[in-house]
C-alpha cells in the first residue's frame, strides 16, 4: 500500500492507494452508503460524487464490487431483439 497526501483545506492528508505489480494505481470500488451510489476509484473519496454528501463512502463488499463489474461489462446499448418497425 502507498500512501498519496492529497491537500484537503489547509492540512495535508495521508490516503491509502494500492498499486498492482506494475506500479499503477490499483482501482476499488466504493459504495455511498446515504444514496447507494457505486464508483471506481484509485482512493476512498471523502464526498459522494452523487449526492455530495461527507463521511458516507465505503469500500463495497465481495459481492457488491463483483456486480458492479459484472454490470461494467455488460452492453446496455445492444439490443439483443431488435424491434422491427411495423
């Protein structure tokens, strides 16, 4: 685990980042707790990207990090019936 300081007001603060075997940064997924927001992200963010609220971000479960993919991979733009115009 490495430690990136990101200035938050006027003190610097210390945030965990994992990094793969490669050295780049390693992306976890994280769940809002206040609006069920999911997102990827190299860091635990302090705020919600959705709703802005402060302190309500966690790390996702197993389970939930592993739907989350599963929807990432997913092509919601393809039609696997397409309607015919009648």
């Amino acid at each position: 685990m490495v430690y990136c300081f990101q200035t938050s007001g006027a003190q610097p603060v210390a945030v965990p980042q994992i990094l793969n075997w490669m050295g780049s940064v390693e992306k976890m997924v994280f769940v809002c707790d206040h609006c069920h927001f999911e997102l990827e992200a190299g860091a635990k963010p302090g705020q919600c990207p959705d709703c802005g609220k402060l302190g309500y971000i966690r790390t996702a479960t197993l389970d939930e990090s592993r739907e989350f993919q599963a929807r990432k991979r997913e092509d919601v733009w393809h039609d696997a019936a397409p309607a015919l115009a009648g």
